[in-house]
C-alpha cells in the first residue's frame, strides 16, 4: 500500500506536464480573400468569349507513392449561377514549379464541366508564373469541344 501512495504522485507528475497543449497550424496565416499575404482564391476566363469568375477555387498536389518527389498538381474552379454549377479543372502531372505546360492528354489535361456535360481540352497551355509561400498564380488557355477557354487567370492557395 506503502508502494501505491509513493507511486502515484510520481506519475501524476509525469502525466500533468503532458496535457500541455502544443503549438499548431492554428498559428498559420490562413487562406482568406483580400489578405495582402494570402492568395486572393479566384479563377477567371473567356469562355466563347463571354466572361466566367469563379466562385471558389482551390488546388492540391497528389504525390506519387513509389516514387518521392514526383507529384501531380490538381486545380479546381467552379461557378454557380441559378444553380447550374460551371467547373474548370486542370491535372498537371510530374508538377516541377513555374513552367508553361502543354495540355496534351492524356499527360496534361483540362476540362469545363457545363451542369453534367464533361468537354476534355484538347490543345492549350498552362502557366505557372509564381509559386510563393501562399500561392500558385498563372494564366490558361484552352480549345474543349465547342468551348474556346481563353485569357484564363488563376490564383490559388498553395497546395
């Protein structure tokens, strides 16, 4: 019993230090509009020559299991007008930083989802102008179908 009171102040003292709570990502600048340090979260573009902005805009990186350092960079934008959703997505695979990539599917491809229907670019370019510490910023240019994406300007949070 003698034993029972030494121990359990001893471990009593060794757990208290341990609910310390620790700094996090909570400490991090957050990805908010109009933030002079943060991306501004947009896409824009020239869809048949009528003006297209995103609503929402967000990009993330899928990393290869097999082999390190090689990743996919994976962009998505989507606007909502009387609630028929509009989507431009991009897949940049083996993503080195800023660099103009060609859009060639299968290897690079994008897309413009109209409501339901899917159109697959066919020919463009996609520019990487900027990688900073808080985002990925450039401009896009498409051909999908009948859909001629042009003057296209992204600005994302850093995957």
């Amino acid at each position: 019993m003698k034993r029972l009171l030494l121990i359990f102040p001893f471990s009593l003292c060794l757990a208290i230090p341990a609910c310390k709570k620790v700094r996090g990502p909570a400490n991090e600048k957050s990805v908010q509009q109009n933030n002079n340090l943060d991306s501004t979260v947009s896409m824009t573009a020239s869809i048949n020559g009528k003006p297209w902005h995103s609503d929402t805009a967000y990009g993330y990186f899928v990393d290869y299991s097999g082999n390190a350092g090689i990743r996919n960079l994976m962009i998505t934008a989507t606007q909502r007008i009387n609630d028929t959703a509009t989507t431009i997505k991009f897949n940049i695979t083996n993503y080195t930083g800023p660099n103009t990539y060609t859009i060639d599917p299968p290897v690079n491809t994008a897309a413009y989802y109209a409501g339901n229907f899917r159109n697959f670019g066919i020919t463009g370019t996609f520019v990487v102008a900027s990688d900073t510490a808080y985002a990925l910023r450039g401009t896009f240019t498409f051909t999908a179908d009948t859909f001629t994406i042009s003057s296209g300007v992204f600005d994302v949070a850093l995957p």
